[in-house]
C-alpha cells in the first residue's frame, strides 16, 4: 500500500470536500496518512481526524511560523498531548528563516522543547528546516549530545552538508512532490545520497503538489506520483521504491501496527 507520512487534512482548503479527499486517498490506494499538527488551536481536530479514521494517525505539535504564539509552552504539555491514542509523532517543528514569522531565537527555543518531548516520549520528530542550514545542525548536533532523539527532516530541500550531517545522527528524510519540479535538480541531487533505507514520501497536501498537478491543491491520492519520482530518482523499480519506503516508515512511526505483521 502507499503511505503519506505528512498530510494537512485539517486545513481549511479541505473544508468544503474533506471526506471525498479521503476517499479519493484510498482509491488511489493510499493505506494510511499521518495528519500533522502545525499549533495547538487546530490539535483537536488534527487528532479528531485520527480519532475518526483507521487509516489516518497523527502528530502533535507547533509549526516554526506559529512559534511566537507558543513562548509559554512547556515540554510536558507536549508529552501530555502525545500520550494520546493515535498520537505518534512530534511536531511538525523546527526553524524557518525564509519567512522569519516568528523570531528566530523563539523559533530555536520552541524546537527545542519539542526535542525535549520527542526523547521523553520516545516518538520520532518532524524536523521542518528551511534556509535555516547552520544553526539547524547546530541545533540537533547539540542536543544529540545530551541524549537520543528520532527524527525526520520531512519534505527536505536544504542543502547537502546538512543532509549529510543529519543522515550522519541517523536522520530519516521524506521526499515530497518538490522531486517532481523541473527546476529542482538540486533537490534530487541530495535525494541520490540519502540513506536508502531511511527515506520515506508524503504529499505535505494541500501544498506542493507534484507533476502533473503542479498548481493545483495537493491531495493525499497523488502521492504515487512522488514515490514514482524518488524510484526514477534512485534507480528503483517502483515495487522496490514502494518496499524500501514502507519498511521505513514504519521503523521511524513505530507505534502503528502493520498489517502484514513484519
């Protein structure tokens, strides 16, 4: 089955037609999703979706644009949230210096205590980094140092060296329809050194979508077009692309089951 590791299923482009894009999802037979949590005023319905779905599990945690909304959040509220069913996953957190709509030092802090809550509750962390290279590595290299933590540089398009440094710390990294653009053979440059048994797809939806949707809002159900592209990228059939790409998924996202009992 295919699998999106990072779906917005909450967001309001999907207002108007959730349940069909869900739908739509398993007909193109996409088996499970993992809908994200960007900040805490949208988690109940981030983790409602789960709740609602067998199909869909889910993250909790704060978006680096939403960061200075989030000064007073602890670590423990984190894990308190994770404890939740259906829960499996830390963030989506991390820095972005693109848009700078938190401050930068805020934006550290708060990813901070995400890694705090990803290694008490043992659940990996969706790492969003962007224009951010330095200070990300900085960042992970350092509180690796203070104790182990999981983590996945989702959607990644930064640059090599700290592709390197993070697959280096045992990182995971996600594929997104980015892959896809003709103007992004720097991305697929980095995707041909990624470890190959730590690479996972997601659609990021309702961003992002890939060829040939590009321009459109992204639905969960066109995720084979990025899986297609990580095999053409990699040299993979796309029966290979599609085992290497489960078998990680479900080592990085180890609190849901497989069906197949592996």
């Amino acid at each position: 089955m295919l699998i999106d590791s990072h779906v917005n299923l909450h967001a309001p482009q999907f207002d108007e037609d959730r349940d069909a894009v869900i739908a739509r999802a398993r007909e193109a037979g996409v088996g499970l999703m993992v809908e994200i949590s960007d900040k805490l005023s949208t988690f109940e319905a981030t983790h409602g979706l789960a709740m609602a779905h067998p199909d869909i599990w889910c993250t909790v945690g704060v978006h680096p644009h939403e960061a200075k909304d989030y000064t007073r959040l602890t670590a423990d509220e984190l894990v308190n949230l994770a404890a939740r069913p259906r829960v499996v996953g830390i963030g989506e957190c991390g820095l972005d210096f693109h848009y700078d709509l938190s401050p930068r030092e805020t934006q550290a802090e708060v990813f901070r205590l995400h890694i705090e809550a990803a290694r008490c509750t043992g659940l990996p962390l969706v790492v969003h980094t962007r224009e951010a290279d330095d200070t990300m590595a900085a960042i992970l290299e350092e509180e690796r140092a203070a104790g182990p933590f999981r983590f996945l540089m989702h959607c990644y398009t930064s640059g090599p060296e700290l592709a390197e440094k993070a697959a280096a710390m045992g990182a995971w990294f996600s594929v997104s329809g980015i892959a896809t653009f003709k103007a992004a053979e720097d991305v697929r440059a980095v995707i041909r050194g990624m470890p190959a048994d730590r690479i996972i797809v997601e659609t990021d939806c309702p961003y992002l979508a890939p060829v040939p949707h590009r321009g459109r809002r992204n639905e969960p159900a066109y995720v084979g077009h990025v899986l297609q592209a990580l095999a053409d990228i990699r040299g993979w059939s796309r029966e290979e692309a599609l085992m290497r790409t489960t078998d990680a998924f479900f080592a990085l996202f180890d609190r849901i089951p497989r069906e197949d009992g592996r």
